[in-house]
C-alpha cells in the first residue's frame, strides 16, 4: 500500500474550494433539516410508533461513527472516505470491500430520493404520470451536478434555510395542538418514548435499521476531504456537528409528530406521504400541502447533495483503479469535477426510478433497506480501521481510542442484524459480485490495490 503522494498520476484534480461553513451545509441538506419526515411512515408502521425511540437510538451509533471518520479524515484526507480509510488503516481487501458496500449506499441513495420526489410531485399535480417525473428528476440532480461543486453548495444553503423556516411553521402548529387539547395526561408526553401496547424490541430493532437512514450524508462530508480549506480539521468538526445537530433536530421533529399522530399505522401506499398526513391533522390543507412541498424540496436537495457525493466516490475508487479507472477515475477539466462518475449515478437513479412502477420489483422502502445495508457496515468498517490505527497501531494508547470504535461498532453490528431479510439477501448478492470482481481484477487477491492519498494544495 503506497500513501506517497508523488505515485498521484498528473492531470486535473479537484479543487479545495470547500469552507467548514459549506461542509456542514451540505451534510445538513444530504441528511435534511426536515431528515425524518420522507421516511418517517416507514419507520412508524415498522417500530410501533416508537420513531423518536429508534432516531435516539440510532443517534448513539451514528456519534461515535462521526468521531471515527473524523479521526480517520486527519490521516487520510482522500475522497475514498471509508474505502480508503478501512484499505489503509486495516487492509486493502477489506478496504475494497468496504467501497464497494459503500457503491451501494450511494447510489441508491439518488435513487430513492428519485421516487419519492416523483410520487410527492404527484400529490400535486395527480395527473403527472409517475414515470415522466422519475425521468425528469433523475435528469435535473445531474445537469445540476455536472455545474461544479461550488454550485452546489450555494443552493445547498437556500435549501437549507427554507427547510428550517418550515420546521419552526409546523412546531407552532404542534405547539397550538397540544395547548388546544385538554384531554391528555403525563402519559400523553411519554408514549413516543414508550407504549406498552406497541411496544416490541424486535420492533424497535427494525425501526432503528430504517431510522440510520435520517444520518445518512453525514458520513457524505468525508468524501469532500479533496475540495475543503484545512480537511485535517475541518472533516472532523463537520462531521460531528452535522451528526449531533440531525439527531436532536429529527428527534424533536418525530416526537412532535407522534404528540399529534399516535402509535397507529399508516396506510402501506401512504407512507411516503405520512408527514404530511399528520400535518394535515393540525393544520388542514394548508399545512398539508406545505408540508408536502417542503418534503419535496429536501429530497430534492438531498438527491443532489447525494448523487454529488456518490460521485466523488466512484472517482476515488476508479482514480485508484479499485473500479474502472478510464471511465471513474477522470476529472472533468473546465469544471473539475468527476462527471463520469455523476453521469453513471444518474442513469442508475433513472433506472431504479422507473423500475418502482412496479412496487413488486423495487420501492421506496426496499430501496431505503438496501442502502442502510451497505451504509452500516462501511460504519462498522471505518470504527474498525479507527481501532486498528489509533489502539492497536498507535503508539500512545488512550482508553477513548478503545471505547469510542468499541461502542461504534457494536451498537452499528445490532442496528446492521436488525435489517430485514430481503434487505440481507440482496445486500450479500451486492457484496458476493463485489468479491468476484474483486478476484478477478486482483488475480484472486494476489495484487494489492493502491489507496494513494492525494497532496493538500
């Protein structure tokens, strides 16, 4: 394994155009300000209604994973993220691995931001036919992309601010409910932590697999270590800030909803639309429909900050030769971004985007299933290589270093068994062609791939 930066091979690289502001931004529109309120119906109807339960939860995963890509990013500031910090702290096999679970999450990440923005389009214009506005979407996150990164961050911003001003709208409505409605004791307050009717550990299992997806795109910002000002500490900051700040937003969020909705289900061909449901308790049509476009908008935001970071993957993984180097590996030179990359993540969201017409073959929530699968165990992976290189490697052993990928890991291991059945089958047929691939380009792993880090300008 080289990290000498010289082996780099000469042409365009990308810019460190990025500030700590911009990163955070991005990470908080790849999450959403409004994070659990597309996935909020799947999580109700799978965890009993306990969805603040399984987002806090969750959270505790998610921090200590933002600590290890932090720490990982000081030693490794490469658009790889969690490929290329399980490659060099651990092994590079397991590194490829790694990156390849991770092509998953990524991927499939615009993909169903792709759905579900067509079938919210379609609460507002019903006579809109599912498969022209997946076309559409698909095709807007990629033109938008393909304009740079610097771009992207500024609409980041505006998308940002819109979407907190909206938060503050439905808690007034929450807030005015609950003062309205006489009927409801010190039990009222509690249930969304727990209802003994409801509640299951099986339950809150599953929900907890499904609520990862709320965090997913903080561990998005690593991949920009290439494009930011001071990446050695920058990434760390981002990455904690955007975790910490996503879990007790979305939380907040979740508990109000379930003040006004309860533990009861959601209709199955509902649950894409279920915040807006509940919305609609408090504040009928109007809030509904506000709601509704504003859930629109942050998948919107979220597709695009998504498919932009899927793409700097990809770019990682091809410029190191782990995937096709001729087509992943190239730098666009006028705008020097990796649009090969961001044209491949398009077509793939196009496909998946057309393919939910028929829910029988791929929907919303089986696409979400899938790409918490690849998404947890590259967590578990960078809390591995974080313990490998800081306790095991390192020659100044802190008990933090210890306890902190120690208790990442594990709760990461029982959220990634908690993941359905489908969901593991389809994500070991993923991870089995990624070692087929893997053995052919490596001649059954007798060559190692490089995980070449790349200088800070």
């Amino acid at each position: 394994m080289s990290a000498d930066a010289g082996t780099i091979a000469a042409g365009p690289r990308l810019r460190r155009s990025l500030t700590l502001w911009n990163l955070i931004v991005i990470g908080i529109v790849i999450i959403q300000p409004i994070a659990p309120m597309g996935i909020y119906g799947v999580i109700n109807n799978a965890a009993g209604g306990h969805v603040v339960t399984t987002i806090l939860i969750a959270m505790i995963a998610m921090f200590f994973t933002a600590i290890a890509y932090g720490k990982m990013a000081r030693i490794y500031p490469s658009a790889g993220s969690a490929y290329t910090y399980v490659g060099q702290g651990i092994h590079t096999g397991l590194g490829y691995l790694t990156g390849w679970a991770m092509v998953m999450d990524y991927i499939l990440n615009p993909m169903i931001c792709t759905i579900i923005c067509a079938k919210l389009t379609q609460n507002i214009l019903p006579e809109m036919p599912y498969w022209i506005l997946a076309i559409l979407y698909a095709g807007f996150f990629t033109v938008l992309n393909l304009g740079g990164v610097k771009t992207s961050a500024r609409i980041n911003e505006v998308l940002a601010a819109g979407m907190s001003i909206v938060v503050v709208i439905f808690f007034a409505f929450v807030i005015r409910f609950v003062i309205g409605y006489h009927e409801h004791g010190t039990r009222f307050f509690t249930e969304p932590f727990y209802n003994p009717q409801t509640f299951d550990w099986s339950k809150i299992g599953r929900g907890t697999s499904l609520a990862v997806l709320t965090y997913i795109g903080f561990d998005g910002i690593s991949t920009f270590s290439e494009e930011v000002e001071n990446p050695r500490r920058n990434i760390m900051l981002a990455t904690v800030i955007v975790c910490i700040l996503a879990g007790v937003l979305s939380a907040l969020e979740v508990y109000a909803a379930q003040l006004v909705w309860g533990s009861k289900a959601f209709p199955e061909d509902k649950v894409e639309s279920a915040f807006p449901i509940v919305a609609q308790q408090i504040g009928g049509f109007f809030l509904f429909h506000l709601l509704n476009f504003t859930v629109l908008i942050a998948n919107i935001g979220s597709g695009m900050a998504a498919q932009l970071a899927a793409g700097r993957l990809l770019y990682g993984m091809g410029r190191n030769d782990a995937i096709p180097k001729g087509f992943f590996g190239k730098v666009e030179a006028k705008h020097r971004i990796p649009a090969n990359s961001v044209l491949f993540v398009g077509a793939f969201a196009l496909v998946g985007g057309i393919l939910a017409v028929w829910p029988s073959i791929f929907s919303y929530d089986r696409g979400a299933q899938m790409l918490n699968f690849g998404a947890i165990i590259a967590f578990m992976g960078v809390n591995a290589a974080y313990f490998t290189h800081y306790y095991l490697r390192g020659k100044e052993r802190h008990i933090g270093d210890l306890l902190m990928p120690l208790i990442g890991f594990t709760v990461c291991a029982g959220i990634w068994w908690s993941l359905s059945p489908p969901a593991k089958i389809a994500g070991s047929i993923w991870l089995a062609l990624g070692v087929a691939y893997g053995a052919w380009k490596t001649n059954f792993f007798r060559k190692e791939m490089s995980f070449e880090v790349p200088p800070e300008e």
